[in-house]
C-alpha cells in the first residue's frame, strides 16, 4: 500500500513534461484554428484586437469570444489526452482529486 501511495505522490510531477508539450502543441494548433476560422467568418487575415482603434465594440468580442472557446477546446482536448496516455501507460490517474484547474 505504501507503494501505491508515493506511485500517486510522484505522477504529477511525471505528468508535467507531457501537460506542458501537449499544452504548447494545442495552443499553436488553436491559433492556426482561429486564423481559418476567422478567414471564414469575416473574409479578413487579420482578426481584430482590443487595442485597435478602427473596430467596434461588437467586432472585438467576437474575435475575444471566438479564440477564447478555441483555445479552452484545444486545452481541454491535450489535457484528457495526455491524462488517458498516463492512465493507460501507469494505471493511474495523474491528478489525485477529483478538482477542476487551478
């Protein structure tokens, strides 16, 4: 039992390389996605930003809502698959409670 316990202690710190590969690659893949998906949606390259003085309030926060929704896919996605990898490769769970993120 004493094993089981410091297999639980040290997972986390075992899983952190991966979260954070796995992080980067879907932060990259969701930027790419943002940029097709707001191609699509405005017919524009460049998707506006809060500073910019010639859009509209409205433009802006779809561009904010829209990347936002992307980048939580994208994280949520690397995440559960990076904690099924560690669950199928170990036989456990990287995360010892039952919590959401920080």
């Amino acid at each position: 039992m004493a094993k089981r316990t410091k297999k639980k202690l040290k997972l986390p710190l075992a899983y952190k390389p991966l979260g954070f590969a796995l992080g980067w690659a879907s932060g990259t893949l969701a930027g790419l996605a943002f940029r097709k998906t707001w191609t699509a949606l405005r017919h524009e390259d460049d998707a506006p930003d809060a500073l910019d003085r010639d859009r509209g309030w409205g433009e802006i926060l779809l561009a904010a809502a829209v990347q936002g929704a992307l980048f939580a896919v994208a994280r949520s996605v690397a995440d559960r698959t990076g904690a099924k990898a560690i669950e199928r490769s170990t036989g456990v769970w990287p995360v010892s409670d039952k919590g959401g993120r920080d």
